[in-house]
C-alpha cells in the first residue's frame, strides 16, 4: 500500500462527468426549490381563504343570549302548591312547589335536548318561580329550530342594559335628604 495512490473514485470516472452530474443535480435542485415555493405560495393562500371562511362564519352565526318563555304554570301560579295558613297564597317552599320547579327545570333541559344539537347552546338559566322558561346563549340559526315548536309561547333575542346605579336611594341624593330631616330613623316616617 505503501507507494501506492489511494483513489476513492471508481477508475471510469472522469471529472467532465462529475461536472455534468453537478449542474444537472444543481438544476434539478434549484427546480424543486421552485416547486417547493410554489407550494409554498399556495399554502399561503390557501391559509388566507380558510381564514377568511372563518371570519365570515363567525359573522354569519354569531351566537348571543336569547330568552324563551314556554307554556305551562310557573311556581307562582302553579294550582298544586299549598296555601298558606290563611288559605290564600301558596307556600313556594312547600314540597308540591319544589316538586313543580324541578319539573320546569327537567322539562327545559329534555326540550333543548331534544331540539338543539348537542354543543351548539349553553343554557345560562331557567325561570321557574314568576315566568316558565329559559336563557341560553346560541346562534340565530339553532333558535330557529324552535321558534315555531308546540309549547314555545315566546323568543326574544337579549339587547342588553346599561347598568345605571345599583343603589338607588344614592343615585337620587336621598341619603343626604334624610340626614337632614332627622336621619335614617325618620326615612319612611310619614309616607
């Protein structure tokens, strides 16, 4: 081994070859870079269409809050309810009136069960007590689906209030009023 070259080429092999082979690798290289970037492109734009898509479709189906009162006797008229002891108004926290708001409750999740698709609401709350319905928060498409339904007596989309005060008696001065007609002993005095 000693003396003699060591060549790591095969004998056949001439640079003019080698040379030949490397522009067309280069060539081929720069051309799937090219492919590689018009994909690239694509993608981007194709990014740009979905997210689009997106936004329309959150602006087409907002969701918001919408009450719905249904059909039926809340606790305060339900004829079930026991009177009081003078025999004229019903006792709310009786078993029968318990009972019946339990059952306004149940009959409000088995109706939105039954009529939405399932993820597509939260029900935010029902009313039992003076008014027999729900709020839920939803799209305008899923309230559809039951505006028209046996035993939905109204729907009504919640426009939202400004909250003003929430202490009158401040926010019409009257604090100050009854300190000087003799203090908070004296606030009802009279009317």
């Amino acid at each position: 081994m000693a003396g003699q070259s060591q060549h790591f080429l095969p004998p056949n092999f001439h640079i003019s070859q080698s040379k030949a082979q490397t522009s067309s690798h280069l060539h081929a290289n720069s051309a799937m870079k090219e492919e590689i970037n018009k994909l690239q492109r694509n993608h981007h734009g194709i990014l740009i269409l979905l997210f689009a898509f997106n936004v329309i479709t959150c602006i087409a189906e907002e969701r918001g809050i919408y009450l719905v009162l249904l059909e039926g006797e809340p606790v305060a008229f339900y004829q079930g309810a026991a009177p009081d002891k003078d025999g004229r108004r019903p006792v709310y926290n009786s078993e029968a009136s318990m009972t019946h708001a339990k059952h306004l409750v149940d009959s409000h999740d088995q109706f939105l069960q039954s009529t939405l698709d399932a993820g597509t609401y939260d029900k935010l709350y029902s009313f039992k007590h003076i008014v027999n319905g729900f709020a839920l928060h939803t799209t305008h498409s899923q309230v559809k689906k039951f505006k028209g339904a046996p035993g939905v007596k109204l729907v009504e989309k919640d426009r939202g209030a400004k909250l003003m005060t929430i202490y009158t008696p401040e926010f019409l001065g009257l604090p100050a009023v009854w300190t000087q007609q003799g203090g908070r002993e004296m606030q009802a005095k009279g009317l």
